[in-house]
C-alpha cells in the first residue's frame, strides 16, 4: 500500500537485521521501495537486493559529495558515465539519482558538482529515465542547472523536500514531484509542513532515507522504511485526509513516475 521512494537498504546499518527491518516494513503497509546507490559500493550492494527482492527497485548514481571522485580530467570518468548508462538499461532501475549539490559538507568544489550534476542530467536525458535531486543549503544553483539544462524533459524528484512554496512551483513546473519524509514530523520544520500542505496530490510522494531522518517520536534513531507509515500519517493530518486516501495518492504517483504496471 505504501510506497517508500528513498531508502539506504543498502547502507551498513541494515547488515544485522536486514529480514527483520523488511519484516517491519510489510507489517506497517510498505509494499515497495527505491533502494538509492550513489557510488560503486552501493550500487553493487542495491542491485543485489533488487534482484533478490521483487518489491525492490533501483535508483542509481553520483552523490555530490562523491563528485570529485568523477571528475572529467580523470580517465574514470568516461569509465563511470559508461557504466551508468548500461545501468540505467536494468530492468529494476527506474531512476537515475541521487544527483545535484550539496554544500553542508564541502566534500567537492562547487563547479565539479555542477560539472557531474550536469552531466546526469544529460544523461537521463539520453537514457529517458526521471531523476532524484539532492538538496543541501544550494536551492538556488540547483534550481538554476535543472532549469538551464532542460531538466523538464525528464522531471524527477525532489528528494525530501524542505524548501519555500516559490521554490516548490518552479520545481513544478519542471515536472518533478515533491518527496516528503522524515523532517515534515518534526516540530520545528516549518517549510515541509506548509510546502506539505500546499502540494497537489497528484505530485507528492513519500520517502524515509533510511537510516537517515526518523520521523517524531523516532527521531535520533536509525530510520527504517517501516516508518515511512508515519510520514503518511503526517501528511494525511496536514492535509486534512484519511491514512487510505495519501497512501493510495503516493504509491499512484510513484507508480506512474517509475513506470511501474
């Protein structure tokens, strides 16, 4: 019933209790999941699991703050833009992400994340696949390079979504869809909530970025993809809706931007 459209499966914190942490997933109504892989090791570590798990579906790529590991003065680079594009061939493989920029950690310079970022785009482009935006303290260049790179051809989504209302309608505009997750629980997150309760239902989704972001009252905690149930309570009560009503919105709407039958 539930769709959970960003999640590290693939991250260590799972390696002890994998089965378990899915078990708790179909008991709290999670019948799918995007695995992200942002660099070789998670990528490999995704496609294991999406090949052993039906209800498992891919999204691969460079994360910004990995970016300098792929810079076109390296040989690699070719390498890698290769590999991404017979990967984005795979049958599970229903995303290209997570892309963009990132400036909280500085791990990059910034005109290598842009050079990456569009890089990516360009690729999706080619490969006609969505892509998934990575977001961090950089809204406006990020908005500037999807916008300048015609990133509308693909759309994509904005993953967890915690910007202004203007910012929202431009990513709108472009086609992309708004991903909520832990952080619209939280009580201090003003901008989720309202960007939560202006955005067309036709258009949301929900995520966790397990192990990352628990929502209220787990915040502090590992995240799990079972938890992405309270995202969607969240949602329902800010938009004035019933649990069935967002649950069934979101998994429509990831469904029909993953091409999912």
């Amino acid at each position: 019933m539930l769709f959970d459209t960003h999640v590290h499966l693939n991250d260590d914190a799972f390696n002890d209790d994998l089965e378990e942490v899915i078990a708790r997933a179909k008991e709290n109504d999670v019948t799918r999941m995007a695995v992200v892989g942002f660099n070789e090791e998670t990528i490999n570590r995704a496609l294991e699991l999406a090949e052993q798990y039906d209800f498992i579906y891919l999204i691969v790529g460079w994360h910004p703050t990995d970016a300098i590991t792929f810079t076109p003065e390296k040989l690699e680079w070719l390498r890698e833009l290769a590999s991404l594009r017979e990967l984005a061939s795979h049958p599970k493989v229903v995303a290209l992400g997570e892309m963009g920029l990132d400036y909280h950690w500085d791990t990059s310079p910034k005109e290598t994340q842009f050079e990456v970022f569009r890089q990516q785009i360009r690729l999706a482009k080619e490969v006609n696949l969505p892509i998934v935006i990575h977001n961090r303290e950089a809204t406006e260049d990020v908005v500037r390079i999807l916008q300048e790179e015609n990133a509308a051809e693909v759309g994509g989504i904005m993953h967890c979504f915690g910007e202004t209302v203007e910012v929202m309608q431009a990513c709108l505009d472009m086609n992309f869809y708004i991903s909520f997750g832990g952080t619209v629980t939280f009580k201090n997150a003003k901008l989720p909530k309202i960007a939560a309760e202006m955005a067309p239902l036709d258009r949301i989704l929900i995520e966790t970025d397990a192990p990352y972001l628990a929502p209220h009252p787990n915040r502090g905690k590992r995240n799990e993809p079972g938890y992405v149930k309270l995202v969607a309570d969240k949602l329902a009560e800010l938009k004035e809706l019933k649990y069935e009503e967002i649950a069934s919105h979101t998994t429509e709407n990831a469904k029909r931007l993953f091409r999912i039958e």
